[in-house]
C-alpha cells in the first residue's frame, strides 16, 4: 500500500517510519530527564524505557514500591 506524498510502498512486517519517528521523539524526551548519559549504558537506559512502555497499567507509588 502506498504512504504519504512520496509513494513508498510499505512491505508488511516492517515499521513505518512514522512509527519510528515517534518512538525516537518519546525516547529522547524521557531520556532528557537524565541531564545526558554514558553511551556505555544506553542498552539500559532503552531496556528500562521499553520497560516503562510496555508496563503502563503501574501507578507512581508501585514503582516506588517495587523500586524499595
């Protein structure tokens, strides 16, 4: 099918780049929190994201009850 202006295909199976593109913007805006981070730790930093992505249904006192 095509997207946009463009007239790409989208193969089924792959993101589109939109998709891609918001998940960047969210990461990054949940990253800014940090004041700038090692890049030897960024598989953690995006692990504990999608972490936090995909666990929404926990409210602020559980995972500061979980944290301790």
């Amino acid at each position: 099918r095509l997207i946009g202006l463009d007239n790409q295909r989208v193969v089924e199976g792959i993101y589109h780049i939109q998709t891609l593109n918001n998940y960047m913007m969210r990461w990054k805006a949940w990253l800014r929190r940090f004041n700038g981070i090692g890049t030897d730790y960024i598989e953690n930093y995006l692990s504990w994201f999608r972490f936090m992505e995909d666990n929404t249904e926990y409210s602020d006192q559980t995972w500061i009850k979980e944290a301790l």
